[in-house]
C-alpha cells in the first residue's frame, strides 16, 4: 500500500494524491505543509502545483508513492457521511408525516432518498436557517457536476419542499424553489402488429396472460402485480383496479381474449389471492416482468426502447385510432388530467398518412 499521486495537466493549478488511512505520520507531515489541502468530497489531499511544493511532497513520501491516472470526480453529495442527531431527527419526522398522509411505499422510499442525499450536503446546518438561494445553489451544482436528469431534479425539490412545508409548516411560497423545464416527450408506442408479436412470444402461460393484461387493459405494471383474482369481473365484463396511482379505484375494459386466456392459466396455476402469484405464493414482482418483457423483445427484434408500460400507450393510442373518445381513454387509463391523455393526440398527428409530404409533391 502506498500513497496515490494523480497525474495532472501542467497547467493544473494542484496535485492532487490520496494517502491511506494507515499512514498517519506522512498525513501529518503533509498537514504542516504551507499549500496542502484536504479535499473531503474526493477524500484525496492536494498541494500547489510548483516545482519546490512537489520537491517538498516527495520529500516526505521517500519511496511510498506510485502514480495513478486520474482522481475521482468530485461529488456534490457524500453520502458516506454520518448524519448528526439533529439531521437524523429530520429525517424520521419526514418518514413520519409522509406515513401519516397515506402516500404510497414508492413515494416514501423516493423522498426520504433525495432528502437524506440533502440532508449529508447540509448535516452541519440548521435546516431552519437555510435559505432558499442556498437550495438552488445547491441543486445547481448537482445539475452540473452529477448530471441528474430533469424528472430527478423535479423529485428532489418535492422531497426538499414536502420537508419544509409539511414538516417545518413554512408557507409555499417561502421555499418556490426553481425546478427544471419539463421536456414534452411523445410515449413510446408499437403497432398492432408489433404488439401481436410480444404477446404471442411467451410459450409460458402465465407470462403470456401478463403481458395480455398489462395491454388490454392499459395498466400499469405495479396496477398488474396489484390485481386480486376477484377484480376479474367477467360476469360484468370489466376489470376492477383498486388503489391505482393517486389512491384513486376504476374500472378498465376486460377483452374476451383475455378473458378466455385468463380462465386457461387459471385452470392450470390456480391463483388463490393475488390473480398472478409468484412461485412461493405472495405477489408477482416488478422485475420478474420486466425480465418477461424484455425477453420478447429480444426474441421478436421489436423496437429495444420499448418497456412494458409502451404496452400502455400502445393501448390508448389504438383506442383513439379506433375513434374512441379522448373522455373515456382518460377513465380507462385512470389520468387525473385530460391533458395527460392528450399527448396520444400528438402521436397521431405525427402517423397521419392522410397529410402529404411537401417533398413527395416535387416534381
């Protein structure tokens, strides 16, 4: 074990080198040198980088060193580090009060994520005395030195605002905290056809009725795992979703297909609670079906973008080429918000083939 030193460019402003935990007496002769530095994010030290500081370093290290490539990236946030009392208070109200507002699991797991992340960046702080500039401050920096993605950057200020409004009651306009310019992406959609090719992949009967379901129907996959044998209405000709996304139930069109193909894997496996089981009894997983999905995908050489929610799209974008209404897509899908169906709009504009291209029409 020796201690690293990185190379540099010439024009580095410092050297920068790691000296093991075990080296104490070199750490301490590095301490009392005029330029040295100790950089805790990267946990690596640094001096000036001249000709007499790197005489003077080299001086203390004797033979212990070797050269390395290149340091590691600095990180905005340390998550190594050990949260102080105050910080871990915080941090339990949070679990606390989002527990006590019935959000969902995922949502729990997302926030407390983000706000412990928040809480290693200002363990010293009291959570009170931080300013808003202070925030964004904060968030600047993990845009551009870890590159979170802007549904990321949107997550973290819910988690930093749901502290500071419902824990620490602040008024919502106290912490308006800037967020990112949400992109509009068009879903990801397959064909019919392709759509065809996905669900006729599985030989395995319950994977087929799976993906069968998570299209006819347009679920969700945690709505699929969720689905108890009795939301299977078939007398009524409908399925039943309890407790979807926002805590909110419907009701979604049963095919006879699937219906048909339903009642096949039910004679054979034989559900008892949840309609699909996994092996040891309990409720099917998340990544099981993703594992499924992607295997047709392999299998059928379909667009390799595509993941088992594209199914859903690919549900309401036939519905609305089949001249279903806008209004009874959005209950089908269970969205809050019209303008969340809309965006299926977008796509058809797109695939119109009654539009003719301006180029096509050059003589």
């Amino acid at each position: 074990m020796k201690v690293i030193i990185f190379s540099q460019s010439p024009k580095a402003k410092r050297i920068k080198f790691h000296i093991p935990y075990q080296f104490m007496e070199i750490r301490d002769k590095v301490k009392l040198l005029n330029t040295s530095w100790y950089h805790s994010n990267q946990k690596l030290w640094s001096v000036i980088n001249t000709v007499e500081a790197k005489k003077q370093l080299l001086g203390i290290l004797g033979n212990q060193w070797e050269m390395a490539k290149e340091p590691p990236k600095s990180k905005v946030i340390d998550v190594d580090v050990v949260l102080l009392e105050s910080s871990q208070k915080a941090l339990d109200a949070m679990h606390q009060k989002i527990v006590l507002k019935g959000y969902s699991h995922s949502t729990l797991k997302t926030y407390k994520n983000f706000f412990f992340k928040f809480l290693c960046y200002f363990n010293s702080r009291n959570l009170k005395d931080v300013t808003k500039e202070e925030i964004e401050a904060f968030m600047y920096k993990l845009m551009v030195k870890e590159k979170f993605s802007e549904s990321a950057q949107n997550q973290f200020v819910n988690a930093i605002k749901f502290y500071y409004e419902n824990v620490l009651e602040q008024p919502r306009e106290y912490y308006n905290i800037q967020r990112p310019k949400k992109s509009i992406d068009l879903p990801n959609v397959l064909c019919k056809g392709d759509v065809k090719k996905i669900l006729d992949q599985p030989s395995n009967i319950k994977h087929k009725a799976i993906l069968a379901t998570i299209y006819s129907a347009g679920l969700r996959i945690g709505e699929v795992i969720n689905l108890r044998v009795a939301d299977v209405r078939s007398e009524e000709g409908y399925i039943f979703i309890k407790g979807a996304k926002g805590k909110k139930d419907r009701r979604t069109i049963l095919s006879t297909k699937l219906l048909d193909l339903l009642r096949e894997y039910f004679r054979k496996d034989k559900p008892a609670y949840w309609l699909f089981e996994g092996q040891t009894g309990g409720q099917y997983s998340t990544s099981s079906i993703q594992s499924i999905f992607r295997r047709a995908i392999k299998e059928t050489g379909i667009n390799p973008w595509a993941t088992p929610h594209t199914l859903r799209h690919s549900f309401a974008t036939h519905l609305l080429q089949q001249g279903v209404s806008l209004r009874h897509i959005q209950d089908l899908l269970g969205h809050s918000s019209s303008k969340t169906t809309e965006i299926y709009t977008h796509i058809l504009r797109v695939n119109n083939k009654d539009f003719k291209n301006p180029l096509d029409s050059m003589e």
